[in-house]
C-alpha cells in the first residue's frame, strides 16, 4: 500500500494505491490517528487505486468512519471501485460509511458544510 498526503484548504485526502492488508491496514489506522492528532477536521480518503482489500482493510475503514464521528470529525470515501465496491456491495457498508462518487464531489460538500 502506497499512500499520498495533499490538502485543499482544510481539507486533507489521503491517496491510497495498490493493496490493503493486515499490516497496511495497521499503517492506515495509525495514519489517520495522526490526522486526528493534528486537529484535522474534515478527511477524505481516496480509494481509486486500491487493487485489493481484506477483512482488516475494511476493519480500518471503519475505524476511521467511526473515531472520526465520536470526535465530531468529518469523514468522505471517495472513489470506490473495483474489489473495494464488491466488498461494500455485499457487506452494506455503502449503508454505513460516508462514500461520495469522486474527490471533487467529496470537496463540494464540505465547503457547503
């Protein structure tokens, strides 16, 4: 798993490429704690170019779903394709986690909030 940092105002996105497993998604969970320790206040979390997930991928997308909500905290997925929306599909997690068609689109509606 590669990730990518960048920031549109005070949005941040995190770029996510190739394949998240048990130990990528102990980086991903850390990585969004550090998020959460810098005050960042609304996350997006691109998942474009994610090749493959596992059952502790998912787990970390949830974490972050939920941690972020406790805190008041905003949270966007966006670009969910390929494996990632197979699993979301047959888990109904497209039901639970916040998932917005594209960045651009994730973008937009947190500058109207």
């Amino acid at each position: 798993m590669k990730t990518k940092i960048w920031t549109n105002g005070p949005i941040y996105i995190i770029n996510i490429e190739g394949d998240i497993k048990l130990a990528d998604s102990d980086r991903l969970k850390k990585l969004i704690m550090k998020m959460v320790e810098k005050k960042v206040e609304k996350l997006i979390i691109n998942t474009g170019k994610i090749d493959s997930i596992d059952s502790s991928g998912i787990g970390a997308l949830i974490f972050a779903s939920s941690n972020l909500k406790k805190l008041g905290l905003s949270l966007a997925i966006a670009n969910v394709s390929g494996a990632l929306e197979q699993v979301m599909d047959k888990t109904k997690l497209s039901n639970y986690l916040p998932i917005y068609k594209d960045v651009g689109e994730a973008i937009q509606k947190f500058s109207q909030d």
